[in-house]
C-alpha cells in the first residue's frame, strides 16, 4: 500500500516539484499549490528590531 502525502489545508494529494525541497498542493485554489517566496537579503539582513539594547 503506497501512501501518498496529502494537503493539511484542502486533503488533496501533494506531488513533488524539481528544484524545490517540499512537495505542493495538486489543487490550484489552495494556497499551497503556489512555492514560497524567495527570502529578500534587503529584509532579511538589516533587522534591527530583535536586538537587545545594552
């Protein structure tokens, strides 16, 4: 017995996409058919609201 992964959003199976390290969604309405975004370095290395003031 083949089990197939499934959505935790809508159930629907999962199929693997190359070039990504996660599978997607097979239906196209549910928001995780679409990948992620790429991380933006400007966001992501300038972050100045976590750190702690000494």
């Amino acid at each position: 017995m083949e089990t197939t992964k499934k959505c935790f959003l809508c159930g629907r199976p999962m199929k693997q996409q190359e070039g990504l390290l996660y599978e997607l969604c097979t239906n196209p309405e549910c928001p995780r058919s679409q990948p992620l975004p790429e991380p933006n370095s400007a966001t992501e290395g300038d972050r100045t609201d976590n750190k702690v003031a000494t």
